[in-house]
C-alpha cells in the first residue's frame, strides 16, 4: 500500500464528515437564516428614515426604536381596531343566524318545490358526522395552534430584533464588512449597500401607492353597498392585499365579503366579483406600470423574479424578490458594456427597404415556377424560297 493512501483516505473521510456537518447545521438553521434575511430588508426600509432622523443630531439607536415604535403602535392599532370589528359582526351574525336560515329555507322550497324546516336541517347539522369530527379536531388541535402562536410571536420578535441591530449598528456593520476587503472592493460593497437601499425603498414606495388605489377602490364598494366599518374593511383589503403575497388578494378579501353578507348576502356576491374584476385590473395594468418605474426592472422580470422566489423560499422569496432582483440589476448593470445600436429600420420592427424588394423578387419567382405553363402559340407557315420556286 503506497504511504499516501492511508492519509488520503483519512482527509477524504473527515471532508464527508465536515459536509455532513455543514448540511446538517444548514437545515438546522434554516428557519433562523429566513428570519435574518428578513430582518436585512426590513433594516434597507428603514434606513432611509433613520438616516434623516440620524443626520439632524439623533443618536442612531433612538431614531431606530422611535421608527420601529411607530411601526408597532401602527400596526397593534390596526389589528385591534380589526379585532373588535371582526368580533362585534361574528356576535351580530350568530344572533341573526335563524332569520338567515329561514329565508335561505323559503328560497329553496320556493325555487324547489321542497317542504324544508329550519328544525329538520338544524337537526340534520348536529348529528352529521363531519361535524362531530371537526368539534373534535378543533378540540385537540387548541394545544397546536396555541404553539403555532407563540412560535409565530417569537419569530416576529427574533425579526424585529436583527433589522433594529442591523438599522442602529449600519455605520458599523458596513466598516466592519469593509475593513477585510482591498479599498476597490470597498468602493463596491457602498455602493450596492445604497443601491439595496434606494431599491427596497422604491419597492416599498410602489407597495403603498398599490395599497392605497386598493384600498380607496374598495371603500368606494363598501360605501356605495352600505357595508358597515367601510374605512376599516378598506384599509384591511389595501395591506393585506399588497404586503402578502400569493394568498394576501384571498385574505383580503374575506372579511368584505363577510361582513356584507350580514348585510345582505347578494352583497357578499358583488363583492367577490369586484374583489375578482380589479385583481385583474391590477395584475395586468396597476402592478408591472408601478413596479416597473420605482423599482426600475421589466414587468415580466418582477413577474419571473416572484415565481422564482416562491419556489426557492416560499412567502419570504416572493416578498424579497423583487427588491433583490432590482438591486442585482442595478449592481451589474455598472459593469456590463453597452455598445451604441444602429440606425438600422429593423431595430425598430420594420424590415429594410432592400429586405422587402428582395422577398417580393423571391415571391414572384416563387409564383412563376408554380403557375402551369401554357402551350406555346402556334409558329405562322413559312413563305417558299426563291430556290425553292426556280
């Protein structure tokens, strides 16, 4: 046996066990990555903030918590004002429960020519299996879902924690970062750093403007309807709707239609398809215009750039993509040579003038060599010649 295949085997066997290692920690930790990754582009949201507050003579850390403070009262606001809404109209919807059956009941026999009572289907509900499953279900499930929450609040508070070490500690944490790489490099880590600030702010900026158009849009329903709580239900659809991806449209929409059924359930019904109708509207029309100009990338890279955040990090991804997408961009784009384009027709989508005289040469040959060939025309009879006469 050659001396250095005892050792080769040994570095081999310790770099596996270090991959293992690696990979395992990795998984490990993921959950904890997510939540650091979020904290960053939460701390780019509010660096602008900051910084103005730290410019006028604030000592950085207060003008963080004071930023950060403002964001949760806002939102603790919002979710109790929501809170006490929701459950004013669920105490308010059981109590007119019976007269919603009774005339969902009368449609029915009406339309059907059935002989229902409220009491048989009352009766019907109670002792149908599913439901006895599900008051089951739900019964042992209050453990679960009380874990999700306290795992859910600690995540928020885990987030909340990094983006304010990473908003307050910035100046820091970027000569930190820049003290073990050459001044060139440096020169370029600043330079993304403020370009992943202007491009989170500007998608931020963008997420609004489409929150408020949502969120007036709707008021304007609920208002028109006679829904209660319109400015509410409409400030719910306009972020819910925006600063939740994929399923955020579903969310928001929910509890409109819930609370103007219990008004009158054909309401419900204008507002799904309203609700429906504009996601369209701003799917196509509202969203790639505003992305596009503050966040500055093509509409279908934003579309492309949230698909693949989706499938990489699920919710995270789609929330972060675009914002990194368009800060990658603008990054690289300083280092890409571009040429000056040719005045040339076809740059524009029209083909050259010699272009189109050549396929017309080619279409009529084409068509010559297709048509049938006619007989040739018979040849006039010849004189006789003077020798011929002699």
């Amino acid at each position: 046996m050659p001396r250095w295949l005892p050792r080769a085997m040994v570095l081999a066997l310790a770099l596996y066990a270090c991959f293992q290692l690696g990979d395992w920690a990795f998984h490990q930790l993921i959950a904890l990555l997510l939540n650091i990754v979020i904290a960053f582009f939460l701390a780019l949201a509010v660096e602008p903030a900051v910084g103005r507050m730290a410019a006028r003579g604030m000592r950085r850390g207060l003008a963080t918590f004071l930023v950060f403070f403002g964001v949760m009262i806002v939102g603790i606001g919002f979710v109790v004002m929501l809170g006490s809404m929701l459950a004013g109209q669920i105490v308010d919807m059981v109590e007119e429960f019976p007269k919603y059956l009774d005339s969902v009941i009368s449609w029915v026999n009406h339309t059907f020519h059935t002989q229902l009572s409220r009491v048989e289907v009352q009766d019907s509900l109670l002792r149908s299996d599913w439901l006895q499953k599900y008051v089951q279900n739900s019964a042992s499930g209050v453990l679960d879902v009380s874990t999700t929450v306290l795992g859910g609040l600690f995540k928020l508070l885990t987030i909340f924690l990094f983006s304010f070490y990473f908003a307050a500690d910035g100046p820091r944490l970027r000569r930190a970062l820049c003290s073990v790489l050459p001044p060139t490099r440096q020169t370029e880590v600043l330079r993304a750093w403020e370009i992943a600030v202007d491009k989170t702010g500007g998608y931020l900026y963008s997420r609004g403007l489409m929150a408020l158009v949502s969120g007036v849009a709707h008021y304007i329903l609920l208002l028109i309807l006679g829904v209660p709580y319109a400015p509410a239900l409409a400030v719910w659809v306009g972020l819910i709707s925006q600063f939740i991806p994929t399923i955020g449209t579903y969310l928001a929409g929910a509890l409109p239609m819930l609370i103007a059924f219990t008004v009158n359930p054909w309401y419900a019904l204008w507002v799904l398809c309203f609700v429906v109708v504009y996601q369209q509207f701003e799917n196509y029309l509202l969203q790639p215009k505003l992305t596009a100009k503050t966040v500055d990338i093509h509409p279908a890279v934003a579309f492309g750039s949230v698909v693949a955040g989706t499938a990489l990090m699920g919710a995270v991804g789609a929330l972060i993509a675009i914002p990194a997408v368009a800060t990658l961009q603008a990054f690289l784009g300083a280092y890409v040579k571009r040429y000056d384009v040719t005045d040339d027709p076809r740059v524009h989508g029209h083909r050259s003038r010699r272009a189109s005289m050549l396929a017309r040469m080619r279409g009529a040959l084409h068509r010559g060599r297709n048509e049938d060939p006619s007989p040739p025309p018979p040849s006039p009879p010849q004189p006789p010649s003077a020798s011929g006469s002699a």
